[in-house]
C-alpha cells in the first residue's frame, strides 16, 4: 500500500509473512475496553435500505464502556455529526492508517492530543443516528484510498482489561525493598537524520505533537512520516487556489490542513500545528 503511493521502492515495508494483518492484530489494542464487548455488525452489511453499505465494524457494549486507542497516535479530528453522533480520528503513528470511532456517549480527548496505546479516548454510546439502536462504537479504519475492512485487523487484538493510569503508574516507577522511587523521563528519541534518502526530500515538516517523528513533502508530493526506519505516507501535497494559503496537504482520513506564505501549517480553523520549510 505504501509502496503504491509512494512509487519509490526503496521505501516499502517488508514483510516475512504473505497476510501480515493477524501479525498487525496482535501489536493493537482491542477498540473497546473489558472482556464484556462482541462485534455484532460487521464490514459490507446494508444500511439506509440498500443505498449504502457498512464501511466498519460495530462494536456492542453497555453504554459508558471505555473505548481505548488501538495504538500511539494523535487525536486530528473531534466532532459531533447527524450520522456518527460524537467521533474521534485517531492518526496511529505505527500504521498508516487513521482509525474512526463513532456514536461515543463521552469524547475524553481533545483536538491535537498525543494518545497511547490502550489509553481511554471515550466511551460507548449511541449518539448520531444509532439514537434507537443498543449503544455500541462503529469503528472504521481508513487508509489513502479510503475506507478498508477493520476486522482482520483487531480481530486478534487483546482487550485491555487494566486502567490505562496504572500501567503507566507501574511502568513509571521502579521497585525498591523500601519505597518506590519515580525512574527519570528518557528523553524523546530523535529521529535519524539521514533515516529519509535525501534525494526524495522538496519539503520538511516541523510537527510538534508527534517530536519523535520526521514528516517530509516527497518530490512526488506525498506527505510521508518516518519513524522507526517506517516510511509511512501520511496525505498528498496540493497546490491551493488560496491567496492566503497557497498549498493545503489532504490527510488520509479525508481532513485537509492548509500552509500560509510563511510556511506556517494550520487547520481549516486557523490553529497553528506546524511549520514547513
């Protein structure tokens, strides 16, 4: 997938297995938190009496049920719609996909925040137009292309059945025989500078929600993120018909951000996320 955007072979993944998704399935966390959750309505069933079909799973649970990020990843979008009541996009920094959470009773993430792996993001409901159905997530992953079917990819997925705050509390400090001591923050890693073959570089991206990562404009006009020797493509580079911004970068979950003159990266709203020089 990521060889086809890029059209740069030097930058697929490799993979040892023919079907990586069980691989996949199993470095993510399941959508829903507990045990007490079952998928009852799945990818390609009929909706609105035949006009269009079921792009996700639906993930039934009592209303108020945590649900959890799949992975590390970055909140880009928030919002309450007629159809998926309250969402959440979640770009994950270790695919490149952006996952969609919708009809949460509660959004417990705000715009712009960095999230981790099991950390609760919301809860299940049935807001929008699930209003007379039993609360549940739909939950859809989105790569480039649009929509693909995220079942093969969480159906291996273990559920996190312990709070997110005390597994960061117990990775956080260090056992003694007498008392626990805090263990001192590693520092962030910085990302390699020649990880990136210099000769496909026109552009660089400074974001500082995701430090540990290097994002680039490619001189075919993909936005890729590079991190952990991963090349990823992230949106597409576009000239805009704007005089105040003049190139605008289309997100792989179909969210566009916009660059001024000054270079500076913004969202539809106008808030600063980053700069490109």
């Amino acid at each position: 997938m990521l060889a086809c955007l890029l059209g740069i072979s030097v930058l697929s993944f490799a993979f040892v297995n023919k079907d990586p998704k069980p691989t996949i399935s199993k470095s993510l966390a399941f959508p829903v938190w507990g045990k007490k959750s079952n998928i009852g309505s799945f990818w390609g069933d009929v909706r609105d009496g035949g006009r269009r079909k079921h792009e996700g799973i639906d993930i039934f649970a009592r209303k108020g049920t945590p649900v959890v990020a799949i992975s590390d990843g970055i909140i880009v979008a928030r919002g309450n719609t007629p159809r998926g009541g309250k969402t959440l996009w979640l770009q994950c920094v270790t695919q490149p996909w952006t996952v969609y959470y919708a009809h949460l009773d509660e959004q417990k993430v705000r715009k712009g925040q960095y999230g981790k792996k099991g950390q609760i993001i919301g809860t299940v409901g049935n807001t929008g137009n699930a209003r007379t159905t039993p609360p549940h997530l739909h939950f859809g992953i989105y790569t480039w292309r649009g929509a693909i079917n995220p079942l093969p990819y969480v159906k291996y997925s273990p559920k996190v059945t312990t709070p997110f705050t005390s597994r960061e509390q117990n990775q956080a400090l260090v056992k003694t025989p007498q008392k626990q001591v805090k263990k001192p923050q590693a520092p962030v890693a910085r990302p390699n500078a020649n990880a990136f073959p210099k000769q496909y570089i026109a552009k660089t991206i400074t974001l500082p929600a995701d430090p540990s990562a290097q994002y680039y404009v490619t001189t075919r006009s993909n936005v890729v993120r590079v991190h952990g020797g991963k090349y990823q493509v992230v949106g597409k580079w576009h000239r805009s018909k704007s005089s105040k911004y003049p190139y605008k970068i289309a997100l792989i979950n179909k969210m566009e951000v916009y660059v001024d003159r000054s270079g500076k990266l913004v969202t539809d709203k106008g808030v600063y996320v980053g700069k490109v020089s």
